[in-house]
C-alpha cells in the first residue's frame, strides 16, 4: 500500500483522550491542519485549533478526513451526514495501518484481550525477537511506528475494529464473542460481526475451535485452540492437565504460572499466534513459567484465615464472569460468594443464572443493575458499596471458602474505571480482614 500524503489535508479528530491526542501528534507531524474536537474542553498543542460542546457538523462536512477515537461512537448522525457527504471517517488503527511497515500479531475477543496480548510478547521477547504491544492496552498504536520493534503485538476492541479496513496481520485470533457493548453496538449480532474484521486480510487467523462465532470464513482447524480434544491444532488433555498440540503433549499446566481453565484458553490463544512465527517450545515454556497475569484479572488478593478473596474486576461483561465462575467448579465443598454489579452495558444477564444458581453459594448485588442480577438467584443480597458487600461476606465465611469479585458489568456507574474497582476491594478485604 502506497503511504498516504497527509500534508495540507483537513483532518478532525474527535476524542481527545490519550488515543486522540496521541492521533493529533502523529498528524501534525505529518503537515495535515488538524482541528481537535471534543465534548469536554481540551486543552492541544499551540496552534491547533480546539472545539469543544456539541460536533460541529459544519466542520466534519468540510474536512478532507475525520479520526475518531475509540470512545467515540460512529453511528452517531453527525459523523453519518458526514460520510453521506463524501468525507472519510476512519479509526486510529486504520490510520496506523496506511503506514505501519511492522508484522503485526493481532488480538481481540470479548475476554482475555489483554492477558494473551502480554503472553505473545513475553514469547516472542524470550524467543529473542523484539516486540512491543499496544492498541487497547498501554501505547497508542500511532506511537508504535517508530518504535524499532521486530513484531508489534495489538489488543484491538470492537470499537477500533468496527472502522478497520487495511490491517494486514501475519496473525489474527478472536479469542472468544460473547454478548457485550450492546449499548455501542446495538445488536450482538454488530458487536460479533465488528470482531470478525480483525481477519480481513491476515495470513494466519487463529480461531477458538469451540466457539463458532469466533471462525473466520475458512476456518482451519490446524489454526485453532480449544479445551475439546482434536487430532490437529492446540488441545487440552484434561485427565493429565496437559495442552496438547497436533495431537502431541507440548506444555503441563504445572509448567504455567497462570491457573484456572479460562487461563489455559489465553495460553494455547497465545502459542497459536506465535507458532508460525518460528517460536520454539523453549522459548514458549520460558514465557508462560514467568508470566504470573495482569491486575484485576482472577487476581488472589488474600487468603487470610484460609479464604481465598479474588478480584476479577475486569470481568466487565457476563462472559468474563462465567469463564470465572468455570474455573472455580472444582473447589470441593468450598463455598462461593459472588459479588457482581454495576453497568449492565443493556446486557441480557438471563446467560448467567444457570451458574448462578448451580455454583454459587451466596450472591451479592450492587450498583446500578444489581437488583436485576439479584432477582436472578433466590436468597441474593444487595448492598450499596464495596465495602459493606466486602463486610457482609466476611462475617459469614468459613475456613476454605471463596469470596469472588466478578461484576459481569462495566464501573463506571460508581467508579473510575474496572481498575479503580479492582482497588477498592483489595482496600475493603484489608481492612475487614486484619
């Protein structure tokens, strides 16, 4: 693809987070007239024009190119009239693609985003090739172009997805689809259909076996992983607790710093990225022995009086939660306190209840779409905040027992993102607990 010239063009941005000011260096740099717009005033560089308020639809009519950030909502009409007039509207990673020069391992799905983008860059590093990673989790792609990398590894969301047209990954995986960002999206259907545009174009796609909506169009089994036996591609032999590949013992499970059956998914997602790379066992055995997992994702927080206190406040959609919800099946007689809550996102909790009522113990409900979760189990609680939901599964547990976070919903209706969530309960279990 020929790079584009991007000098003298007439280019809005609109968002103007990280991801948009990191856009309006990268254009600046390149000679275009940029106009930063956002709802909330924000404060450029010297000499770039700043909107705040309402889109001004006068100005995205008369721009050349309109960036949005991934925050910012395509379908809305203004930026609508503004296509129907003829102007481009494109995405941080579609402008990164026109000039990224980079191999590219590309990562998406609904959970497990950002702990397999880690894992394939701890792979490819201990393999002794250079990789950064970025997209959703830390650096904006665009300050990625430069960075001197062999490979770039790129945690990509459906809403940097859903304007993605000339990506060319050398590998491509959907790790998983299951009902999220229905407020963005609308329908499941937009939301699963936005993920499928991460294959467009890739050389390998890498496919979850035992989840359809994750297939691309020619799907290979050879390219896939799963906890369901196949002769070819990336198994689980769950009697001896080994990943099997191609029909062969390739790594224990006791060889994995990450536990739980959710984790096993991540790991065999991450060996399929980096196999046709070239990356040896060594390397792959080395990179999954370090790598102990990220904040907030299943994170042991405590066992004070042999209770096991977790935080998977990055489960923000219901997905996240059955595939914790899974990995705590085999507990023995152990029982499981569930608090979960906040911003539904428009969700339809009804997938949830058959865990909720054959695995969990006790449920405990807050924030905004608590009392729709609670109505799903009898016998549930709900509480106001962290700290008494935290408190009240304190005085009831005994030696052996598990007290999971695991919201099934988004923060924002009472925090400042998962990871000030995933905060709060680490505070609240250590000052109940001690």
């Amino acid at each position: 693809m020929q790079t584009p010239d991007l000098k003298h063009m007439q280019v809005v941005v609109v968002g103007l987070g990280l991801t948009g000011k990191s856009c309006v260096a990268f254009l600046n740099a390149q000679g275009a007239k940029v106009i930063g717009m956002d709802r909330n005033p924000v404060e450029l560089p010297s000499g770039i024009q700043t909107l705040s308020g309402d889109f001004n639809q006068e100005v995205l009519l008369n721009a050349d190119l309109v960036v949005l950030s991934p925050g910012v909502n395509p379908n809305a009409k203004e930026f609508q009239n503004a296509q129907d007039a003829g102007v481009e509207v494109i995405g941080d990673v579609e402008l990164f693609a026109r000039f990224n020069t980079i191999p590219v391992i590309a990562i998406t799905g609904s959970n497990g985003k950002s702990t397999v983008t880690c894992l394939v860059t701890e792979m490819l590093n201990c393999a002794g090739m250079k990789a950064q990673m970025g997209g959703n989790i830390g650096t904006p792609v665009l300050d990625l172009l430069d960075c001197g990398a062999e490979y770039l590894v790129l945690e990509l969301s459906s809403f940097q997805l859903e304007l993605l047209h000339s990506l060319t990954p050398v590998c491509a995986t959907i790790l998983n689809v299951s009902e999220d960002h229905i407020d963005r999206h609308l329908t499941f259907s937009a939301y699963a259909d936005a993920k499928q545009r991460i294959y467009q174009n890739a050389e390998f796609c890498i496919a979850n076996r035992d989840d359809v909506k994750t297939w691309p169009q020619n799907y290979q089994p050879k390219n896939s992983f799963g906890l369901s036996h196949s002769p070819v591609g990336i198994s689980w032999d769950a009697p001896a607790e080994n990943i099997i590949l191609d029909g062969e013992d390739f790594i224990s499970a006791q060889q994995c710093a990450l536990k739980g059956l959710h984790n096993i998914l991540n790991i065999q997602a991450a060996i399929a990225c980096v196999m046709p790379l070239g990356v040896k066992q060594a390397a792959i055995v080395q990179a999954v022995g370090m790598f102990t997992g990220l904040p907030h994702r299943f994170e042991l927080v405590s066992e004070n009086r042999n209770v096991r206190w977790i935080n998977d406040s990055k489960a923000t959609n219901i997905g996240a939660t059955i595939a914790a919800l899974q990995s705590l099946k085999n507990r023995g007689d152990s029982k499981l306190i569930l608090i979960a809550g906040g911003d539904g996102k428009k969700a339809n909790f009804t997938e949830l209840q058959p865990m909720l009522l054959a695995d969990v113990d006790l449920l405990i409900t807050l924030g905004k779409d608590g009392r729709e979760l609670a109505s799903l189990k009898p016998g549930s609680i709900e509480v106001a905040d962290l700290l008494e939901a935290v408190t009240f599964a304190n005085g009831i547990v005994e030696s052996g027992d598990i007290v999971l976070l695991s919201p099934a919903c988004a923060s924002l209706d009472m925090f400042d993102n998962y990871q000030h969530r995933g905060d709060v309960f680490k505070q609240s279990v250590l000052e109940v607990t001690q």
